[in-house]
C-alpha cells in the first residue's frame, strides 16, 4: 500500500477499526436501546475521557507555537470558554454529559457508583502515558483517531434520537451528540493538518502510527465492555467491592 501523508495512514486505521460499526450503535440506530442503556454509553465515556484535557495539556508544552494555539482553542471548546463558531454559544462539554445522563435517569451518585469498564481505563491511562513519555504527535495521532470516531458514531446516533427516540432538532437533552458530530469534525481535520506538517521523520511516523492502532483496538474493546455490562447484562467475575475502613 502506498501512502501519501500521514493523514491518510491514520484514516485507513481509524476506519478499519470504527466503532461506529459496533453492534452497539447497530442496536442504537435502530431504535432498540432504552434509555438507561444509551445513558451508560456517557457514563463510561465520562470515565474514559476524565483526564483527556490534563493530557492535551502536558501535548501542550512540547508542541510548537501553532500548535499549542490550536490546542489552547480546544481546550476553550471542549471547558465552555469558547463556542465553536460565532454561530454557536460556548458550552462545557462535562455538563452535555450530565445533561444526558439525567435525562436517561441517573443520578450523580448513580454515576459515581459504577464501575469503569476495563476499556476505559485502559485507554484513560495510555492517553497519559503518551502525553508524558513521547513526542506530542504521538498523543495527537493518537488522540485524533479517537476524537475523529465521533463524527461516524453521531451520524448515526443523532438520526436515532430524532426518529426513534423522539428527541427535535437543538433539544438541550441531546445536545452532547449534536455538538460532537459538529466540533471533532472541525478539531480532526485540524489535528491531521499539523500532524501532516510536523511529522517527517520516519521513525516518528512508525510510532504514530503504532499507537494509533493500538488505542483504537482499545477503543474497540472499550465497546465491548460497555455492550457486555448493560446490553448482555454480562458482568466479569471479580471478589465483591472492598468496603474500606474508616481513617484514623
């Protein structure tokens, strides 16, 4: 195979292993989810995307001035500090997630009490770890075939909430989807725009694309747990939860 730039290395990955082909979404597209179902999908993100923004910011102080200017207007984005365009209001993406999960019937405590899927913590800890041991664009190659997944899974979740679920257009309730379908088509395309700039060197290309493949594997079995736990109603065999003692 041939490939011109490192985009499209990425994108080849990306789409080999997309879970917007997950059953999942196949159950969610056509309108056989309940509501407590979808809302765990948020639950578990919010788990694997908690430590997303430390991230981007330890991508932040290795990277050149563009990129960090860049990385400072997600950061703006995805906290509420700016909107996406001047056509859109600024919103904090956390509150979208809590917005839903309400919406779905969980409490904060609900939420709190759950149990991250292994998948989530597995790729919560590889952002890290690429953020702190390797050169930015392997946590931005990493990040961006991730973060750009969102635009294949909202094409087909926000059809769903509409057709099936009831849900307008602009309803508050699903606005978490509606803006991600909008703003990592815009954050991608940027992220492979500096990476295509930047990343040259062909041993540096290897572990980009490396990593790339690996947390999209993960993400893939980050699926699999959340289908498993509240679809199957599957549940790994593990000693009961460890109450533990009071402080002294």
């Amino acid at each position: 195979m041939s490939v011109t730039s490192l985009e499209a290395e990425l994108v080849a990955i990306r789409e080999h292993y997309h879970t917007r082909k997950h059953p999942f979404f196949d159950l969610w597209s056509e309108g056989r989810l309940t509501k407590a179902q979808m809302g765990y999908y948020l639950v578990q993100h919010a788990r694997m995307t908690r430590d997303g923004l430390r991230a981007y910011g330890l991508c932040y102080v290795k990277a050149p001035r563009d990129v960090q200017d860049h990385i400072l207007s997600n950061l703006a984005e995805e906290t509420g500090a700016k909107s996406l365009t001047e056509e859109t209001e600024a919103v904090d993406h956390g509150s979208l997630i809590d917005a839903w999960t309400e919406e779905c019937g969980y409490t904060r405590a609900d939420c709190d009490a759950f149990e991250s899927v292994a998948g989530a913590e597995a790729i919560r800890h590889h952002w890290m770890h690429l953020a702190y041991q390797h050169p930015w664009p392997v946590f931005l190659s990493a990040m961006t075939v991730l973060e750009s997944q969102e635009i294949g899974i909202q094409s087909r979740v926000v059809p769903a909430l509409h057709r099936h679920y009831g849900y307008k257009p602009g309803d508050r309730r699903i606005h978490f989807f509606e803006e991600h379908y909008e703003a990592d088509q815009i954050h991608a395309q940027r992220n492979f725009q500096y990476l295509d700039r930047y990343v040259q060197d062909p041993d540096l290309w290897a572990v980009c694309v490396e990593h790339a493949e690996l947390i999209c594997k993960l993400r893939w079995l980050y699926m699999n747990g959340i289908h498993r736990h509240i679809v199957l109603g599957e549940v790994e065999p593990m000693p009961p939860r460890r109450t533990r003692s009071a402080a002294r």
